[in-house]
C-alpha cells in the first residue's frame, strides 16, 4: 500500500486498484464490470464464466484488508442494464453479505446508468465528500479533488533490459483516476489522446506491483504535444536521394495502381484483441 | 502419375523444385475430363499460396485450350468476388484452384454436400510446407470432410524432395492406399560459398560487409534473388546495397512488413524482368515461377538444409539445367554451417520438422464449420475425424470435450446453457445456433494468427507497411528506425497508426521483427560438429576460419562430437561459462534461463547470458565448480515448470489457440476505431480460465501446441541426456577463440547502428587479440 496526498486528502492505493481514505474509513473501487462474460456469451462468446466470482473475490481480499465503513463502486459496476437479472442467487448472495454492515453506494456509470437494480447498496449520481468528489467519468472544464474511474488506465513502465504493463492510477494536482477493477476489464495506455484534455503535463502514475504501489512521475510527452524538429544526416539525405528516383517511385505507382485486385481490406487478417 | 490416376489411387509426387510436378498433378484429372467436362466439380487444387494458385491457373489454361478441350478452370481465394463466389457454388466449374482456407469457408456452406458430391480427384501442392504445421492439420480435417462428401476421391499430393516421405504418405492417404512417385533431381545446384576474404567478421548476422561483393554478383546476373533470413537484415542489406549503388541497378525489397500492394509490385516487376535484384525474406521461399531468376544468394547461414534448397531453387526453374547460388555468411560459425550445408547438398541429404498429433484448438474451428454445414452427427463426425492422419489418435472423450466447447464453452461451471452456439437437430445432426455463429465463424476461419501488427503512416501522408506492436511499444517519440527501406523517425501512435516522418540525424534503431529467425535444424547442427572434429576440412577453409580454428585447438580444445565442450574463463570482473551445445538458438534461450536459476540457487550471482545457434553463454560473479551438475537434465523438471508458468509463452499461446478455436475474435481491417477505445486482451481471460478451472480444454490445447512450439525443448533434454558423464570442462585464463564470437553478441542484440559497431569493433580486436595470443 502506497500513502499520498491528493487535494489535501490523504490516501492509499492498494495494489489491488482499489482506493482507501482511512480519515474517513473509506474505500472506493471503479469498473467491476460484473457479469462480463455472460453478456459475451449470449452473443455467441463463451468466455470463461468466471469473471463474476474472480472480481467478487478480489473485492472480497480488499475490503477484509482495510475494512471500510462505506464502500464506493465508481459506476460501471456491472456490464450492461440486464445483468442484475443474470446474476446467479449465489452472486447476490456475496454481494449482500460483503455489504452487511457498511455503507455500499452504487455511482452510476455508462454501462450502469440506473444503477438502483443492484443488490446491497444504494444508488448515487456522484458523492460530494470534502475536499473530493467521486464520480464515474471526469467532468470536463477545471475541477478539484475529482475521484474517476470510466478510463480504465493501464501504464507500461520501462524498466531496465524489459518491459512491464498493467493498470495503474493516474493523477495530476486536480484529478484521481481510478484503474478498473474487473477481471475482464482491459485497459486504455495513459498515453492516449483521450487523456489528453484531462491530465495537465505533469502528470503522476501509481503502478501497483504483486505486493506494493510503485510512484512513477508521467513521461507527458505523447504525440501530438512534442513534434521534433526534421533533421536529416548526410547519410540519411543521400539514401534518400539514391533510392528515391526509382524505389520509391515503384512504390508509389502501386498506390494508386489499377490493381484492385488486392484490396487491403480482405488481403490480411490481424490480431486478436477485444475491443469494447 | 497417368497409370495411379486411372487405377484410382491416391499418388505422392516427390520432386525437386521446379520439376514441372504442378501440371503433373493434373494430368489424370484433365484425361478423365477429357470426355466428361461440365458435369459438376470434378478436381479441387489447394495450394498454400494465393498467389500460387493464380499462377497454376495460368499455366493450366494454356494446354487446355490448345489442346481444344471444354473444361472449365477456375481460382477462389479471399480475393475472388462475391458475385463469382456465389455462381462458383451453385455451378461449379470443372476444376477449383483454392487455398485451405478458402477449402474450409466452401466446406461451411449448407450446400457444400452438393458441390463436392461429384469431387473425383484433390491436388495439393507443396505438400512439404502444409503437413507440419497447424494449416496442415485444418486442410487434413477438410480432406477428411470431402472424404465423407465423395467417398472414392482421389488424393494427390505434389511435394518438395523430403527427409521423411512417409510422413507425407500418412498424411495424405487418409487410411487407403498411396502410391509414391519420386523424381530424381538431375541437376545437383552449383553453390559456392563467399567469405569475403579478411572481412569475414567475428560475429553479427546481417553480413552487410559483403555487400560490395553480392553487387558484384547482381551485375553479373540477369536476375539476382538475395534471401536473408530476418525483415531486420533485409532492411539494412537493402540500405547497404543502394548505398553504393552508384549505376542505379534496380534493387528492389520484398518482406512481409511491407504494404501487401507493394509487394505484389515487386513481384510483378520481379514477373516482368524490370528487376535485378530482390532482396528478400521467406516471403518469397515458396511457389511462383520467376523465369528470369538466375542466381540465389543466401546472406547469413542457411539454418537448414531443406529450407536452402527451396530457396536455391526460386533460380533456373528448370529440371535438366543446375541452379546456381552463392551463400554469404555473415560470421565465422556461419562459415561453418554453410560448408556443412552444401556437404548435406552434395549428398542429397534432408531435414525437416516430424508432424505432432493434431491442435484441439484446429478440431475445435473445424467442428464449429461443420456445424454451419450442417448435416453430421457426432458419431459420424468423431469417426471421420479420426481419418485425418493428425487426429488418428484422438479419443472420443478427447473429441467430446472439443465439442462442447463449440456447444457451450464447455466450462465446469455450466451456466451458459442457454447461450449455445450449437444445437443438434431433430435428426440429431449438428446445427448452428443461429446465422449470427456461422457468419462470425466465417470471419475468423484459418490457422495463422499474427502477432498484433500496427500500420505505418508518414505524417500527413501514405501508409508504409505493418509493424509488430511489441516493437513499437519499444519506440519513444524522436526514436528512428529503417523500415520499407527508409530511415524514419517515431513521432507517435496514433489510434492505432504508428505516425513516422522521415528519419533524423540519430542512428537507426533497426526493428527486431519477431519470428525472423529460425533456429538451426539438428541436421545441419550434426554437420556442424563433424566439420569442426574434421581437422583435415579445416584446411581447405577461408584463412581466417581455418586460422581460428587452428588457434582453439591451441587455446582450449575443439569440441568433439561425443561430448560437451565447457569452457569457463575470467574476463573483467565476471567468470564467463560457454557451453558449446549447438542446439539452435530458441534451445540455448531457455537453457540460458534454466541454468542462470540454478546458479543463482548455487550461490553463483549469475549477471546475464547470451545465445546464439552454437553456444551459450553465462557470466556470473563467482566461477562455476560442479558444471555436470549445474546441466543436470532434471533442470527440465521443476525449473521448466516454474519459467514456463512465469514466462509469457503460454499467454501468447493461449492468444492463438482462442482465436484459433473461435473464442475470441481476430480484430479485422477496418473494425478499430478511435484511441478512445479500451483493449480487452486475451491475458484477461486466461488468468481468470487458468484460476479457476486450469484443466479446461482450451489451456489442454495451449499447453500441448506451447509444449509443441518448445521442440527446441525435447533438443535441450536429449542434449543433456548425451552429455550427462560426458562434460569436457576447460578451465582457461582468458576467453577462447571459439568463445569470441559469442561474446560479441553481448549487449548487440537491439541495436545495430553503425556508431555501435564501431565500439563493437573495438571491442572485438581487444578480446580477439587476447584469445588467438600465442599460449604463453
């Protein structure tokens, strides 16, 4: 566990993803995604059907760490607006009994905009505690002490001679965006352009690790906010010049060519990944 | 061939490159149509190559029609229109030129009972390139299809000269009888082999010093291919080439990374003559007749003997006249290997991997195409199944397991029941749930899963090419690299389109493509460590070679077939310990892992390793005492376990093995959006599968095809098992000449930029003038 301050708060990340603030005994989780894989399966993708239960249980693993009075689901708890119907008794069941005795609040999300059909807990657009504020997404324009989830930020970390990449928590001086807690929720690289109009330049990631949160400071140069200046060597230019009379001529004939008979589009498969 | 078409019988046609043995194939089919054409589909050809087919195409129309026949020959591939597709199927012509996937999409269709009731005869050309692999075992599943839908077909299997040839009878017979025909090469190629004289270098595999000497060749040659072995090597030999290419020959760059038009116009220009020379990777090892083609230079050591000769015979396409080829190798081990190539040449000696037992992930893909057929059931189809040689041995238990993960997932936990993707109908036949299934099935048909590429764009401009993602996560903005044979600087990932401008002032940072390299083959490695025990070959080698081995001899020892040869010497601060196992790079990999575990358990403060083909090489704080326990073969044992389930071998298995078996869907051109999106990787869904239900039939599979890709790891336990008691351990004072090459390679594995080799230089004369110093 990682303390820090954040907008005069001072909290702790677990490397499990989830948030404490032991001021206020205190914790929050973002994006459960509960009953993922089920939703997959009914459109003819029958993803391991586990993911319920392994989120349940990571959830289980925190909250038996830190023992909050009141819990913060940070919207997106579950996958979709029927999966309160689909979950088993059996997932209703631990729902309630991790809920028993403390304060659950449902922020309702994306996926989950009313999210008053959820076991154990009551339901909120967004809680004002001072000096923060818990909402799913981030507000766009200035804001204070905001806590998010919605993004779901995953960080690679050079390190020497390899590279590591998980979800982490991303902060600046004004907002606090929560990695996704759900066993099947992916992950969106903090370098993306969506971060763009949230983090200022300096920005902070807390990588959690097996067993602690690593503090890193933002590489904040991502395309497009740093274009270097076009150089080119000597060696470069007369590569440049040589090949370009004929090579790339070739090559610019094929792409305006007449050849339709490739068309890119069905001449290669790619990767695999899911995209929600 | 005509005499084992008449009597019916399935054929297997061995034949050197080149020797005509397509239309051969097709001789039996084109007299049986002869009187009979226009009755339904008659021959099916399936080639592993579109562009092969296109070709054959071409070839075959020609005798048709001057032979004044009516039979009616026709291509489907992924590039076959809609409209054509459709009429193909409902009036087929006599003859169908496809690939196997195209063959598994066909199969898929509720009519395809209909359109191969009348299937006499199947041609499959380049057999030796389909049977090991996973394409071999979906096209041995859809023979086994036809085999139900044609009872009495025919089965032709046309084939590169192979090492093990009853192999490719198993394969093709399907349980009935094969008769093998076997052309003997009448021309044995003309290889020679250039070492560049002094120049030869201590290491390194891109052999861009001899790029003076391969222009030399091109200007001598009409037509000059010249195969490299990685996109890496291609790209920087092409940028060696054109930089003294000072009359402007048309040299010209063909690899896999490059935009698919692109390459279909080199090879076009390649078809049309207006090029002298393609430097190349393995994309253009197989199949399509370049007649201008009339010389084969092989840049860096040839890894195999089999893969040399398919790539010696791209030139003089021709039966009764030599081919000729120059290999260069790019370091002095590779010097070696290649003697040991054409010694292997010389005597018409092959290599070539065995075929394992079929993937589960394959079967898994081929029932749910059989479902969207429809029309089998079970029973029907498990013993079907068991005719495709991959699958001989698959239990029923093994078969049901399969099938109810195409049903439901086939979890523990059965609560998807109500999403079954596959149903039985009233006559107990397998059906599709609904057409939602077949078209998704349809989408994600094949075997090859690439590796994540991203597209390369020039700001504000055209797309380049595709690049492996794990490269780019390499890459910080203002990086260069060489790639379509340009410097380029990163500037950024757009959405998920790497973003370049033309390349800065650094050096290039050269891309290190995955899967470039190939591991040498334990024939060619066999070769190897009988030319070094050969001291009388020795002379007749390249000075430098024959010099360097004369100085190990004088130094340490030169290994010796039948033991292991350990050196173990102080160099700075570290102990060094190179092992000389030639078991190929991937197996020295793992063995690297492997033995820097132990001797950290040891107490030895391992620091790093290194492997190249031949050697391996650890270096540690303190020097190792009890090296035959350190290679102990139960290292395979618990240390294997523990690395396999650390490393991400078994994640990235897993990846292709769902998508493979249709758990998971490949991400299609033109279905990524914006950056905004959140990828959901397959790493997800293994840990949950492998926590909480780690027997399930999807890990089975990914286990059984990681263990499969791992034969390098069946090399390393038969190496150990030779060299338990057989360890030959020399402790020197100083590094050996044979150990300078490996210890080169340390720390040059990513960058190759010349400013680094001019350190590397440096370097190299530093140790190679302590390790061929006179012994004192």
């Amino acid at each position: 566990m990682t303390a820090f301050d954040f907008c005069g708060a001072s909290l702790h990340a677990d490397p499990s993803g989830a948030l404490v603030w032991p001021d206020r005994r205190l914790m929050v989780v973002a994006d459960l995604h509960l009953e993922k894989g089920a939703w997959y399966a009914a459109r003819g993708i029958p993803l391991p059907p586990y993911d319920t239960g392994e989120t349940l249980d990571r959830l289980e693993a925190a909250i038996a760490r830190h023992r909050p009075d009141r819990l913060v689901c940070l919207g997106d708890s579950v996958h979709d607006g029927d999966a309160a119907r689909r979950m088993t008794p059996e997932v209703v069941r631990r729902i309630l009994g991790l809920a028993r005795g403390r304060d659950w609040i449902w922020i309702a999300g994306n996926h989950d905009p009313e999210p008053d059909t959820l076991p154990g807990g009551r339901s909120l657009a967004e809680l004002a505690l001072a000096p923060l504020v818990f909402r799913h997404e981030a507000a766009a324009g200035p804001v204070s002490g905001e806590v998010s989830g919605h993004y779901h930020p995953r960080a690679r970390i050079r390190l020497r001679g390899r590279t590591v990449s998980g979800r982490c928590f991303v902060l600046d001086r004004h907002r606090l965006i929560l990695p996704a807690f759900g066993a099947y929720a992916g992950g969106l690289d903090v370098t993306a352009d969506a971060f763009d109009p949230l983090l200022q330049v300096e920005f902070e990631i807390l990588f959690p690790g097996p067993r602690r949160v690593y503090r890193f400071a933002g590489a904040a140069e991502p395309y497009p906010r740093r274009v270097g200046t076009t150089e080119i060597s000597t060696d470069g230019r007369r590569l440049a010049q040589t090949v370009s009379t004929w090579w790339i001529e070739l090559l610019r004939k094929s792409s305006n060519s007449e050849s339709s008979s490739s068309s890119p589009s069905s001449s290669r498969t790619k990767a695999c990944c899911f995209r929600m | 061939m005509l005499a084992a078409a008449r009597a019916g019988k399935s054929a297997l046609l061995l034949a050197p490159t080149g020797g005509g043995k397509t239309l051969g194939g097709f001789l039996g089919s084109i007299a049986e149509l002869a009187g009979s054409a226009g009755t339904g589909l008659h021959t099916l050809y399936v080639s592993p190559l579109r562009a092969l087919t296109q070709d054959v195409h071409r070839n075959l129309l020609a005798p048709i029609s001057e032979m004044g026949l009516a039979i009616t020959a026709e291509t489907r591939t992924g590039d076959t229109p809609q409209s054509k597709r459709r009429r193909q199927r409902m009036r087929p012509p006599d003859i169908l030129l496809t690939t196997p996937e195209s063959l598994a999409l066909l199969l898929s269709y509720r009519d395809a009972a209909h359109m191969f009731a009348t299937l006499r005869s199947v041609i499959i050309d380049e057999l030796h390139a389909l049977v090991p692999n996973r394409r071999g075992e979906l096209l041995a599943l859809g023979l086994a299809r036809l085999g139900g839908l044609a009872p009495g077909l025919r089965r032709v299997g046309l084939s590169a000269t192979v090492s093990c040839p009853g192999d490719m009878e198993a394969w093709l017979s399907g349980g009935g009888d094969v008769e093998r025909i076997h052309v003997a090469d009448t021309a044995r190629p003309r290889i020679s082999i250039s070492t560049c004289g002094t120049r030869l270098p201590w290491s390194g595999h891109m052999g861009t010093h001899a790029a003076v000497e391969i222009l030399d060749a091109i200007r001598a040659h009409r037509t000059t291919l010249v195969f490299v072995n990685t996109r890496a090597q291609a790209e920087l030999l092409f940028q060696a080439l054109w930089r003294i290419n000072h009359e402007t020959l048309e040299i010209g760059l063909h690899h896999g990374s490059l935009a698919v038009e692109q390459r279909r116009r080199v090879e076009s220009a390649l078809a049309d003559g207006a090029l002298r020379a393609v430097v190349a990777t393995s994309t253009l090892d197989l199949g399509v007749d370049w007649a201008a083609v009339d010389l084969v230079v092989q840049v860096g050591a040839p890894k195999g003997v089999s893969r040399l000769l398919q790539r010696i015979g791209r030139s003089n396409h021709r039966l009764d006249r030599p081919s000729r080829a120059i290999l260069v190798p790019s370091n002095r081990f590779e010097v070696l290997e290649c003697e040991a190539a054409v010694q292997a040449v010389d005597r018409d000696q092959r290599d070539g991997d065995r075929p394992g037992p079929g993937g589960l992930d394959v079967l898994a893909q081929h029932l749910l195409g059989v479902a969207c057929a429809g029309g089998v059931r079970p029973d029907d189809l498990y013993r079907e199944v068991r005719t495709a040689a991959p699958y001989r041995t698959l239990s029923r238990s093994g078969f049901d397991r399969v099938l109810a993960f195409v049903e439901t997932g086939g979890y523990a936990l059965g609560v998807y029941d109500r999403f079954r993707r596959v149903v039985r109908d009233h006559a107990g036949c397998l059906a599709v749930a609904s057409p939602a299934v077949a078209r998704s099935y349809r989408l994600n048909v094949g075997t090859i899963v690439e590796t994540p590429m991203l597209r390369v764009r020039m700001r504000r401009g055209r797309i380049l090419g595709e690049i492996e993602e794990h490269f780019v996560q390499s890459l910080v903005p203002g990086d260069t690299f060489v790639f379509s044979g340009r410097l380029l600087r990163y500037e950024g990932l757009r959405d998920v389109t790497v973003v370049v401008s033309p390349g800065g002032g650094r050096e290039p940072k050269v891309p290190a493509y995955a899967g470039g390299r190939l591991p040498l083959t334990t024939h060619l490695a066999d070769g190897v460590r009988t030319l070094l025990e050969d001291r009388a070959a020795h002379a007749g080698m390249a000075a430098p070679v024959a010099e360097w081995l004369e100085a190990q001899s004088r130094v340490s020892v030169l290994p010796r077939r039948d033991r292991l040869l350990v050196e173990i010497f102080p160099r700075g601060d570290r102990f060094y310990l190179v092992a000389y196992c030639f078991e190929g790079r991937n197996a020295h990999q793992t063995l690297g892992m492997l033995l820097t575990r132990r001797m950290e358990r040891a107490g030895l403060d391992p620091l790093g390793f290194v492997a190249t083909d031949y050697v391996i090489a650890v270096w540690s704080l303190k020097p190792a005492g009890d090296v035959g326990s350190l290679l102990d073969r139960d290292m395979l044992g618990d240390d294997l376990e523990e690395w396999m389930a650390e490393s991400s071998l078994l994640r990235r298995t897993f990846r292709t093995v769902a998508v493979i078996a249709g758990l998971i869907e490949r991400r299609l051109p033109g279905q990524e959006k914006t950056g905004r999106q959140v990828t959901f990787s397959s790493d997800l869904i293994y840990d949950v599968l492998q926590r909480h239900e780690p027997d399930h039939v999807l890990l089975e599979a990914t286990r059984t095809v990681a263990a499969r890709g791992l034969t390098d790891i069946a090399r390393l336990g038969d190496m150990l098992a030779r060299a338990a008691g057989r360890i030959e351990v020399r402790r020197l004072d100083r590094v050996s000449p044979l150990a300078v090459p490996v210890l080169l390679e340390i720390g040059r594995e990513r960058v190759a930029g010349s400013a680094l080799e001019s350190q590397l230089e440096e370097a190299a004369e530093d140790l190679v003038s302590s390790a061929m110093a006179p012994v004192r």
